[in-house]
C-alpha cells in the first residue's frame, strides 16, 4: 500500500476530498519526523510508537580495501507496534 492509496481509502471512508486527506496525511507525517528529529519519541495507542533508538560504536570492515574502519555511535528512527497491532497482524495474516 502506498501513500497514494491511503489517501484514497481515507476519502472514501470520510467523504472528504483526496487534496483535504493528502494535506492532512502529509502533515501528520512531516509531524512525526519533526519530533524524532528534535529526539521527542511519538507515541500512538493502539497502534504504536516511533522512538529513536542509539546505535553503539562499532567496528566494520572495507571489503574492497581490506581494512578497518570505526561506524560511529548514531541515532536511527525505529517503529514499536502496540501488542494489540501484533495481535491482530498474527491472527489475520497467514503465514506464506
């Protein structure tokens, strides 16, 4: 599923226009990055949480060179989803 097809079911569900439901979309989701960006963590009941999760120090290796080389410690953006969100996902989807 895409954004573009979110923002179709979204209309049709709500009735509303798609450039109403796109704007409104996007903004949530400029709003999420906004906030793990400034280290704030989002929190969504029933559904999940975006966190920002530190990554240590550690050593990688140059494959084409053959050599060492040191990644340092970084902070990545990470989605926990909520146990109910797990549940239904296990219950719903068959296993391929």
């Amino acid at each position: 599923m895409t954004k573009a097809d979110i923002v179709a079911k979204i209309s049709d569900k709500l009735g509303m226009e798609k450039g109403d439901v796109q704007a409104t979309v996007e903004t949530f989701m400029d709003e999420v990055k906004n906030s793990l960006e400034e280290g704030e963590n989002v929190y969504l009941r029933g559904f999940g949480s975006f966190i920002v999760k530190k990554r240590a120090e550690k050593t990688g290796r140059n494959i084409s060179k053959n050599t060492t080389i040191k990644i340092p410690a970084h902070n990545i953006p990470a989605f926990k989803p909520a146990k109910i969100f797990v549940e239904g996902v296990k219950t719903k989807v068959k296993v391929s």
